[in-house]
C-alpha cells in the first residue's frame, strides 16, 4: 500500500493545498493593524495547519511504515496494513501553530506595552527596581495559562507516543492523561488559582453563594482531565470515530463560544472564551485534515496519541476558561460508553482484548461482537444480563441447556449495532457523528437554559464565571 | 542481553534508589517553612530523578528491545544489540521533575501574594476590575519564561524522538533544534524582550555603551539555539562521551552560577543565575543515571534525543539568564570539533555515514576512522591535507604513487586518537572528559578576568546583565 503514489499529493490536492495556505498567510500578514486581529490569525493558522498537516500525513505514510509504526485494519477484507499513530503528526503541527500563534494571541498587549504613548490608557508602568527593567501590565496572567496548556498538550503528546511505542499497559495507561494535566494544574496553583463554585440556588441556604472546593477542586480538575483523553480512547476501533466525535465536540465548543462573543456587551467570560477559540480553531484544522486520510476507508490509524491529544485540547479549553461542566455536557456519548463498559472494565463480565464491532468478509458489514463465556456467569450476573437483554441493551445467546454462552460486548457502537442491526463501518460512524451532535446540543441546551432553574443566571447575560 | 536478570535492579541498588528518594522526600517535604528554600528543593528533586531514571533505564531496557528501539555497539568484539533512545526517559523524567517543581520554584512569592499580612512589603495588591480578581504582583513573567523554557525542552524532546524513529535527513535534522527554540524566542518577544548588548570598551565611542541588536539579537538566538544540540550530537558515537561532556558543561555552568550567589550582595543577575541551576541540577540527577547505563561498555544508547534535549537545557539556561556569551565558552571543544568537521560537513572532503573512530578486534583498542578517496583529491584538497598532515591535524596514507587514498576523518575523537595513539573507549572518552574540563575551565577565566580588558566590569560585581 506504500507506494510512491498514495504517499504523494494529487496534482489538484497541490494546487489547492497551496492556494490555502497562501491565502491564510496574505490573511496573517494583514492582521498586524491596529490593534491586531487575534481570532482572524488564528483562522488563517488552522488553514495553514490543515494544509500542513494533511501534506505530512500522506507524506509520512511510508517513513512511518519502515519505523514499524503500522496496524492491520481488521474490518476490510484484505487487511490492509497502514500507518499508525498519524495523531502525533496532527498534535506537532498543532503545537507549532499554537506557539507560532503567541505573539499574535498578545498583540494588542504588546502595542499597549510598548508603545506607551497616545490614547491608550491601558498603560501603567511601574518602574521595577530590582532588575532595572520597565514592567507594564502585560498580561502575564493570561500568558502563563497560556504557557501552562500548551505544556500540558506536549506533555500528553509525549506520553502518547510512548504509549504507541511501547504498549504501555492498560492499567498504566489510564494514568497517563493524569501527568499530562500537571503542567496545567501546577500553573493553575501558583498562578491564580480560583476554587471557588457557584451554588445551586436550592442548596444556597445551607452553602452559602460560593463554595471553596480548595483541595477538591484539584482532585476534581485532575478527575476531569483523566476522564475526557481516556473516554475518546474507549469510543474507538472504527474508521474515523475517533476524530469524528472529537470534530463535533470541538465544533459544539465553539459555538458555545461565539455565544459569548457577540454579546453586544464585553464580560469577564469573553477572555475566557476567545482563549478557547485559540486553542479550537486549529484543532479543527488539523482534524480535518486527519479526518481525510482517516475516514472509511482509512489510509491511517490515528494511534493513542490521537485521543489523548484531543481529549487534553478539551481539558485545557475547560479548565483553563472555567466552563469544564459546561463541557462535559458535550460528553454524554462518552460518559455513557464508559458508564455501560464499566462491567467489562472492572472484569464483573469477561474483557477481551478488543471489544470492536465484528467485520463479516461475506456481508462486508460489521455486527456486535461478543464475548465468549467459557463458564457459564453466576446466577446473579446471568439474570442482570438477562434483564440488559430484554431491555434490548446487550445481546446474549444461550446453549441448550438455557445458559449463557457468549454478551454482546458493552460499548456504545455494539449496541447501536443491536439496535440498528449490522451496517457499514462508515455508516456506523456517522451514526456516532449523529448521537453526538444530538446529544451535543441537548447539553448545550441544558447549560444556557435549564440551568437557570437552578442558578440564578446565565453567565452569557450576566459577568459571573462559574466552575 | 535484554534477559529479565539485566532489566531488575539488585537488591543493593533498590535500596540504595529508595533511601536515595526516600532521604531527598523527607528534605523536601521540609522546604515549604518559612520563605521556602528552592534550591534545596531543586537539589532533593534532583537525587529523585537520579533514582527514577536509573530504575526507568534499568526496566524498560527490554521493552524498548521490543519496540524497535535497538542498535548494534560497533566498537565491541560481539557487537551487542542494546536499547536506543534512553536519551527519551531522561528527559521525560526530567521534564516531570521540572514541572512538579513550578510550586517550590515560586513559594515566596505565593506566599507573599497570597497571605498578604505581616512584614512583607513586596505585597501590591491591584484589584483588577474588568475580572473581579484580586492581583498581586507575582513574578508571572518570570513564570512565563520558566514555561517558555519547559516548552522547548518539551518540544525539541518530540522532535528528537521523531528524528530517533523515524531516521530523518541530516540536512532536515540540524534544524530540528530552530523549532525547538521557537518557543522560548516567541515568549521572549512578548514578554520582556531585552535585545540590547554591552559594547565593549574599545568600541563604546563608535557605538555608545550598549547597541540593540533588535531583530539580530533573535538571528542569534536562533543560531545558539542550533548550534549547541547539534554540535553535542557531533561530538559522539563511543559509550558515554554524549553524556560526559553533557555533565561537564552542567557542572562548569552551576560553578558559574554558584560565583553569582555567593557574594554577600543580591544583585540583577541572582534572579537568572537560581533560575540556571534549577534547571541544571535535575539535569545533572537524570544525566548521572543515564551515564551509570551509558559508560564503557555501555548497556544503553542515548539517541539523538539525549544530545538535542542536553543541549536545549544549556540553551535555554543561556539564553533565559542573560548569559549566552559565558556559556558558549564552555563550548571550545564542540566548536572546535565544529569547524574542524567543516570540510567534511560541506562536502570538500568525502563524508561517510559514521566517522566514529574504529574499533579493531585483535588489540580492542579504537583507532582513527579514514575516508577513502576512490578519486585522488584535487592538487588544491592534497596540499591541504599534506598540511595537515604535516601539523599531525589529520593522518592520510598515500599510494606507490603518490596520490592520497586515504585521509582521517576530521572529528576530533579521531584527532585525539591521531595524537596519543590507539587507546581503549573508556579512556578516550576520560580524555575528552579531560578536554572538556581544561577547556571550560579556561572559558571560565577568559569570562571573569580577561573579559575585564574590553568590558568596564565583571557584572558578576556589578548589577549588570551581558547578553
């Protein structure tokens, strides 16, 4: 499959590689005016970074088959083998254009800061006897969180690939999300630190308006930051699913964003906002330029990396700009895969290796696939899967003698495939795209309107930041 | 070799490691009292990475095996296949340490910030209005360049990794260390950006006291920034001399360092010399661990990855403290070796793929390596190299008639071995162990004493920053 062919662009994918890049580079060149145009930067960035990103995938094809970065794909008929871990190519572009993106994130404060004079009366400095140097009110602040998640987004690329690498074990593996978010959390403590929670109006009596979680909220962010990279990684193992529900979740955050940037009215949410665009905007590009080579039929495995990487970009949008609860509304598939897989985690029913749905050569469709009980289950897990069977949330086949032997396995796109009967890998996966926008909006739906039942307001309305 | 006996620790050693980490978590653990005490926390930080990456490098030996990460030791009778790459595990442990260390690197300041009573009257409490925080003034571009510095060590350690697997060119490899750099010249753009130099003495009536290079001061980081990784990778290729000159450069550079912070005063450049050696000290822990596998006869290889990221460590170090100058003094044998390899490097004289020194297996002593000349060089190259000859800078063998076919290779491993004779890997890499000592040494004395002829004053008296 690694010819010199499927490893080099079209003709026409050239041309029209290169008349994006060029017109987002005219586009950058022209935000250097006035007081600089931050989030039109980084739009013409993530054009930048598709066009990068999808030239480095197809190139990189071969180099990463010869450096034994390379899978079979088990649900084609011939089993092709191609490259793996194509998600470190899409992180490291990613983390140059962010970093290539800093002085045009701070431009307008480096114009307040050194230019100093006219009308803008932002400008305060204060002579800094100590080192001799003229400190102005820079945002330092803004730019250490910056700092601090970019880190975390290396530390996790890192991790990753070494996970790739060396088939780190599952049980270590969860853990890796958990040294990712350090950086983030460390930065978090010595920089500003708010712990503080809003109550819920019923529960205000007795906790006052704000809660100070302190250490708990610590442990909560850290949870948070395990939960989402590994909750990509276990909603796998068809072609393009993962980048697929990582793009509509990037997507749905972004619009929760420009919610609050065309308010008419400037709050203190909008940084928090904008900051979060930075970090989206080009994770859009460089997965979509991942989704091209990754959807069925694939050309590339995404690899570990890949849902640790955008699982952390998650991470580090909530966290940093205080919406994390908002964002794990955006979670409701992936908290329910892991919720409905937590028999098989925690071995109460059998776990195989993989758990993903069955590819029939004859049918060329996949189905639910099973797991084989070689003893039959103890009478009480036989009738709780009973029980799942009638409800038509597991599959189960029993021999003559009416015991169980082989559940289907307990992951969202075996039940849907329950549900739905057997379909085509891509069908399945803009299935997934599907269940995810739904459930997307009707949690962004929850946020801005149902939660006024339990808060006072609306932080769009009003300038009050909530977890 | 990779047999489960090679990749456990004996008992000795485990108990060594764990009274090692154990004694160094007890200290501490004591370092958050009063002001805090940073660099005794940097320094028991340090004695935890040593033991970390010893036991790391130890276990995942055969798993890099494995992976694939392997190479043959060509200079040994059997030509053993050990791991590759533990440069990796070094630098993620080291990058782990540096980041759990943000808090202690910056309690004073929380502390000063956050408890705001008392004596301490570096307390400005500002309140920010458009935030409704409350700001203190802390240090945040100290912490912004401090994260500026992780960034590029995180960076240039993904790239290495990507150069280790996946064989890259040399010509795209040597600029491998640009996009690591990046970084820490983006952060140092927006935040302070001092880009003034001190003119020395002699040309202070042309050019006054100090001339702003502008956007030559970041040409020339640029250029530090790729020569230092690459010229570590240069000088390598027998068990341990990567890691050896590594330690000595560190080591000479806290010397430097410690001549800031004993003198009874408190002056401009404290700040950026506690800044240097809290990142050099864990830098020497992981290092000592990595030479303890890496000496003669090595049971590892370090990789590109270990000589891109000990380089990017003096960079960063360099560069963030204001002391690029003074660092590249210690330098003299990777310059020399440099621009001794220059021919060879442009091509004028044949260039094979390795130019380690030669390993004979009758006397298991190394050798200078030769280039053969299938075509006798041009009269202009033969003069050249008959000088050389001539002053024992090279050693070529001629032909019955004259013509040279063969010259050594100009590395100066090879040099060295031309100048003393044959000798065993583990004294060579003493000598050059040597070498580097001798020559910071005088870098040393050239900075501090000579430097006095052209400059008014040794800043290490008076508050002064030099480039």
């Amino acid at each position: 499959m690694a010819n010199a062919k499927s490893s080099s662009l079209s003709r026409r994918e050239t041309w029209s590689l290169i008349i994006l890049a060029g017109a987002c580079l005219g586009v950058l060149a022209n935000t250097f005016e006035g007081e600089g145009a931050p989030l039109v930067a980084s739009l013409a960035f993530s054009g930048i970074a598709f066009a990068v990103t999808f030239s480095m995938i197809r190139w990189l094809g071969p180099v990463f088959i010869k450096a034994g970065l390379s899978g079979k794909d088990m649900a084609k008929p011939n089993r092709p083998v191609i490259p793996e871990t194509m998600g470190a190519v899409c992180a490291v572009v990613y983390l140059l254009v962010l970093i290539f993106f800093i002085p045009f994130a701070f431009y307008k404060d480096i114009v307040a800061a050194t230019s100093g004079g006219g009308n803008r009366d932002v400008v305060v400095e204060v002579h800094h006897v100590e080192t001799g140097r003229t400190l102005h009110r820079f945002p330092h602040e803004r730019l250490a969180s910056y700092l601090s998640g970019l880190l975390s987004l290396q530390c996790i690329v890192i991790l990753g690939i070494g996970d790739d690498l060396l088939d780190i074990r599952w049980r270590h593996k969860v853990l890796i999300p958990a040294f990712g978010a350090i950086p983030m959390l460390m930065v978090y403590f010595v920089d500003f630190g708010v712990t503080h929670v809003v109550v819920p109006v019923p529960l205000q009596p007795y906790l006052g308006t704000f809660l100070d979680l302190g250490f708990l909220y610590y442990v909560y962010m850290a949870a948070v930051a395990i939960f989402c990279p590994n909750s990509i990684n276990m909603l796998a193992g068809i072609n393009g699913v993962e980048v697929a529900q990582s793009l509509v979740i990037a997507v749905l955050l972004m619009a929760n964003d420009a919610l609050y940037l065309i308010t008419p009215f400037r709050h203190s949410a909008t940084d928090s906002h904008l900051f979060s665009l930075y970090f989206l905007l080009p994770f859009v590009g460089v997965s979509l330029a991942l989704l091209f080579h990754n959807w069925y039929p694939s050309k590339v495995f995404v690899g570990d990396t890949y849902c640790y990487f955008a699982g952390m970009v998650f991470v580090v949008v909530g966290i940093l700009g205080h919406f994390s609860k908002t964002m794990m509304l955006l979670f409701i598939p992936q908290i329910f895969n892991f919720l409905y897989s937590t028999p098989q985690v925690f071995k109460v029913i059998p776990c195989p290796r993989h758990r993903l749905p069955k590819f029939s050569v004859e049918t060329g469709l996949l189905d639910a696939s099973v797991t084989e009980w070689t003893v039959p289950p103890s009478p009480l897990i036989a009738t709780a899967l009973e029980l799942l069977n009638w409800l038509r949330l597991a599959r189960i086949r029993k021999n003559e003698r009416g015991e169980i032997v082989e559940s289907s396995n307990l992951t969202i796109l075996n039940l849907w495939l329950i549900w739905m009967g057997p379909m085509r890998e891509d069908q399945l996966a803009l299935s997934m795209v599907g269940v995810q926008i739904v459930c997307g909006l009707f949690g962004l739906f929850v946020r801005h309107c149902l939660a006024l039942l339990v808060f006072t307001t609306d932080n769009r309305a009003l300038g009050m930041m909530i977890l």
